[in-house]
C-alpha cells in the first residue's frame, strides 16, 4: 500500500494561506504623535491560524501618527483633567479632546 501524502504545495490555491489586516484604530492622540494599532492575523480558507504557517513578512500591527499636527491645547476643565492624567482616561477621544494638556498635548 502506498502511504498517503502528508503535506503538499498550494502555491496559491484554495488552500493558500495569507495575511488578514484589519482597520486601524483611532490615533491616540489628536495632536503630537499618537499611534495605532490593528488586528493582524494569518488565516488559510478564512480560518486563522499560527503565524508560522503564513510564508510572507508578518504586516505591521501598530504604527505612529498625527506627528505632523502641532499640539496648540489647554484643559477645557482645569479643576478635573489633573486628576486623570497618565490614567486610562486619556486614552478616551472625549477625554483627549477635552483635556488635551494633561493627556498629553503641549
């Protein structure tokens, strides 16, 4: 009896694997550099898989931005955005927005 096949080339058939990008997220800052980030996953047949199985560079999952737009920002609420600062909170577009100074803008 001949042993069966255990693995075989796909090139670029149906059973192909590939890089699956998603969106990228919102900048986390609106001014100064921020960055993003996306879901990045190798997948064969629309099913993921490990990354080792995908032959082709792994596409970046993160990347800056928003370097170019100078920060010109004051806390709308002086009395509350000291409190928050370096907290979670200022990872929140509302709270970017409002306290632009104590999450980080100049």
């Amino acid at each position: 009896a001949t042993k069966p096949i255990e693995k075989q080339p796909c090139g670029s058939g149906p059973c192909a694997t590939g890089w699956r990008k998603g969106p990228w997220s919102m900048c986390s800052r609106t001014c100064e550099t921020g960055y993003q980030i996306r879901r990045v996953e190798c997948t064969q047949m629309g099913v993921v898989v490990p990354d080792k199985e995908c032959e082709n560079t792994r596409p970046k999952n993160e990347r800056f931005c928003n370097g170019h737009i100078r920060c010109s920002c004051q806390d709308l609420y002086p009395d509350f955005c000291p409190r928050i600062m370096g907290t979670s909170a200022c990872m929140k577009m509302e709270y970017m927005q409002a306290c632009c100074w104590s999450c980080g803008g100049d």
